[in-house]
C-alpha cells in the first residue's frame, strides 16, 4: 500500500466505546478470500485492499463495507464517521460501498475497479 508498510489490506473498526476509528486487522495475505473472510456477517467495518488487476489502471481500491444485517446505531456511526477516515487516507482510487457480500465480490469489485468507479 502507498505506506510502504507491505499490506494488502486493512481493515478498521469502531473502538469499544465508539469514539475513534481503530485498525482491527492487517494483513499481507494475497488472497481476496481471505479478506472477505476477515470481514464480519453483522458488523460495520470500512477497509482497504490493494486490489491488482491486469487491465490498465491497476492500483489500490477502497472497499466500504456496511452490512444490511448491522445494526442501525452501528450503520449511522459509520455512515456519520466515513468522511473523516476518507479524509486521512491518500491514493485511494476507487470507493465501493457494498451492504451485501455480492457487492464485493471479486469479479463486482473488479468490474468497478477497471472502470474507475467511485
């Protein structure tokens, strides 16, 4: 990722008492299973993956993840918090909110990613 750090993805939360946003899981697994795996079924999360394809445009996607069965607190945190994270991270290419694992789904995503959609 533009750190340097040698990540392929990372994945933030909410702290315990919802007042800051916390990194809740890195990784330098190349595989996009994993990844998916590493998001929970009924929880908000946003994450970032450095999504490589071979079409040209290659680079780092975003991915914000908002499951529809997360609670409705939980939505309106993340929702209210996304500008700030949004505002920190640099290089961010595309932006994909997905509510439903099909809406990242490696071929949705890379569909998406190629055209440049934010």
């Amino acid at each position: 990722m533009a750190s340097g750090v040698g990540h392929k993805y990372i994945v933030f939360g909410l702290s315990p008492d919802n007042t800051e946003i916390v990194v809740t899981k890195t990784s330098s697994d190349n595989s996009y299973e994993t990844f998916l795996a590493d998001l929970p079924e009924a929880e908000c999360r946003w994450a970032i993956y450095d999504f490589e394809f071979e079409r040209p445009g290659e680079g780092k996607r975003n991915k914000l993840l908002a499951p529809d069965d997360a609670k409705i607190k939980q939505k309106m945190l993340f929702a209210s918090s996304k500008d700030a994270l949004r505002r920190s991270l640099v290089g961010i290419s595309t932006e994909i909110q997905g509510t439903d694992y099909s809406e990242v789904a490696y071929e949705s995503v890379l569909d998406k990613a190629s055209r440049g959609s934010h």
